[in-house]
C-alpha cells in the first residue's frame, strides 16, 4: 500500500500553485512568468520560459538527454537529476538538480538566482510575487534556508567520537525521477539501488551491523522523507549514492562530496570532522581498489542535508563515460564499487572503534 501512495504524494506536491514570479533585464520591463511549480518548498521554473527573459537561447538535445544553453560565457550544460552545471571544463556544484515536472524542464530559483544570472552580462531583477510559498518558516541564513532538515548525532553522547553501530544508504532518485540518464539509456536511479544493496549486503554478512535503506526499491522519495528515514533509524553513518552525465564523454571518475563547516565548527579540528574523515577513508580504499577519484568537495548540496551526522555524497562516476558506465552497470563492475565503499566504511567504524577504547 505504501508503494502506491508515495508516487500519489510526489503528484500531489508538484501541482502549480497559484504564484509568479516576475524577471527582467535592468532598464528593461518585467516579464511575468506564472506556471510556478513547487517542490519541496523550492519554487521551479521551466527553463524555456526563463531563458528568452535573458536574452539566452537553449535547446533540449534528446539523444544525449542534456540541455544546452548558449551564453555569452560559452555553451553551458545541465542534465536532469544532475547536481551540476558545466561551462566547457568546469563543473559548477548546484543545490538542486534540473528536473522534468509536468513534461517540462524546469530549473529552480536558486539555481536562476546563483548560476543562470551569473551567465548573463547584464543586471537581472528577480521578484518571487509569492515568496510565502518558498520561504522557511524559520528564518535564517540563506545556507540555513537550503537545507530542510537536520542530521544530528544522539545528543546524550558526551564525546565527539561515536562507535558505528547502524549505517544508513540513500540510493539517489528512484520512481519517476530516474537521475542522470547515461549512454543505452541507463539511468541513475537503478545504479544507485544496485550499489546500495550489495553495500548493505556486505555490511550485514561481515560486520552483522543493521542497515538502513532510504529506499529499497523502485520509488520516489521527497527529500524530507529521505532524511526522516535516516534520523529516525538511529544511523551513526550517512552514505548517499548519486551517478551523473555529461555532455562530452571525457568527464569520469568519482567525486566525493561534504557539507560545509557550520559555523560554530569553522575553528574546530579537521579530525573532529567526521564527515570530512569518512571522505578520507572512502576515498583511500577507492583508490586501492584501482578506480579514478578526483578530489573531495565540500557543497552546500541537500542531500548532504545539516547536522553533525558523518555524511559523504558519493557520484561514482559518470554514466556517459564508456569506462565508468560498464563499471557502474556491469554485476561485476557494481560489486568492485560496492567493496570498495564497505572497505571504507569498515575502516571508519574501526577507526572509531579504536579511537573510543
């Protein structure tokens, strides 16, 4: 019965609301856009209707399931389900993805407000008519605002050390929402639910810890559910599993990515940063197991949500890369992957473990 009624809830919270928005060029008249959808408090806009607002044209390239924006500063590119837009080699973090709603694609406020403005060479003016719709009940910084739930450690514990007694994985997308969509037409979502499983396989038979799946089979997810799945299961790890695309076929390897310090974290030792020492575990035994990493990054990207929970988004490659793409898709290729990841979270828990005796 809970299968059926998520992707009726997802439906429910993508209808349009009735709100617009209003953009301009300065010293320009405002153009009123009013199909504003909203999705998990986020306010999405469908990027054919924003572009020509700009002065930008983009067209939507079916074959390589990518949308290409031509700007002053070059071709730019985002794909659907991608946390990242890219403009020629450079790949820019975005804190949401594109994402189809209603057969239209639709970018959101933030990523008009932080990236597609700074593509234009002229001042733009923005004005939501209907900020209530979007707006945090809860005032706060802009970064507080982005996140919608908190990932906090029990608070009962004294020390900062915890030992891992229960991990959680969140296999991105899911349902409707397929993620990334790669060369043949794999997509992200099934990746991601593949890899998970054989994690949580191996964390089971070999550790006899618990685990918890955000979801476990073929159905979407708000976010707020994900992270309500993850704190109420009493995790001490937080592994959150994405794939991506790009437009050429050069981009591979994986990316790791962290929250950014809190504030009142910002003078504390890196080693008290467990999110930032999980990295640092999982990238060693990826790159003992033989596969390409290219750095750990932190991102104010949702799915890292806040709080002090070790988190590590993990994009364990790119599905439009001929190498990446066996690996990510190929039974033998998920479970090198798979090892590689439990390898690095047994480390963890050992570290732990060692660090608290």
């Amino acid at each position: 019965m809970i299968r059926f009624l998520i992707p009726v809830f997802c439906l429910l919270l993508v209808l349009p609301a009735h709100a617009a928005v209003e953009i301009a060029l300065e010293g320009q008249p405002p153009t009123r856009i009013a199909e504003v959808y909203h999705r998990e408090g986020i306010a999405y806009l469908a990027i054919d209707d924003v572009l020509p607002v700009l002065g930008l044209s983009g067209r939507w390239q079916s074959v390589k399931h990518v949308y290409e924006i031509t700007t002053p500063q070059g071709r730019a590119v985002i794909s659907p389900g991608s946390h990242f837009l890219r403009i020629g080699s450079q790949m820019m973090p975005l804190a949401q993805p594109p994402r189809f709603i209603d057969g239209r694609l639709r970018i959101s406020e933030s990523f008009l407000q932080n990236q597609l403005v700074g593509l234009v060479n002229r001042s733009v003016v923005y004005r939501n008519l209907d900020p209530s719709n979007t707006q945090d009940p809860n005032p706060g910084t802009q970064l507080d605002r982005l996140f919608a739930f908190l990932l906090k450690r029990d608070p009962t514990d004294a020390k900062d050390i915890r030992v891992v007694t229960k991990i959680a994985i969140d296999p991105g997308h899911g349902g409707e929402d397929p993620g990334a969509i790669g060369v043949d037409g794999i997509k992200e979502k099934q990746v991601t639910l593949a890899i998970a499983q054989k994690v949580a396989r191996q964390v089971k038979m070999q550790l006899g810890m618990p685990v918890v799946l955000a979801r476990n089979d073929d159905y979407a997810l708000t976010q707020d559910q994900r992270f309500q799945v993850v704190s109420q299961s009493g995790a001490d790890v937080l592994l959150v599993l994405h794939a991506q695309a790009s437009f050429g076929q050069s981009p591979h390897g994986v990316v790791l990515f962290v929250r950014p310090l809190e504030e009142k974290a910002a003078g504390s030792v890196a080693e008290n940063d467990g999110s930032m020492q999980l990295a640092q575990t999982l990238k060693s035994s990826l790159l003992a197991a033989g596969l390409p990493v290219h750095g750990i990054l932190r991102a104010p990207l949702l799915p890292l949500g806040r709080g002090d929970l070790p988190t590590v988004l993990v994009e364990m490659g790119y599905l439009s890369h001929v190498d990446d793409k066996a690996r990510l898709t190929v039974e033998e290729g998920q479970r090198a992957v798979a090892a590689a990841l439990f390898n690095g979270l047994n480390t963890f828990a050992e570290k732990k473990q060692e660090d608290f005796l």
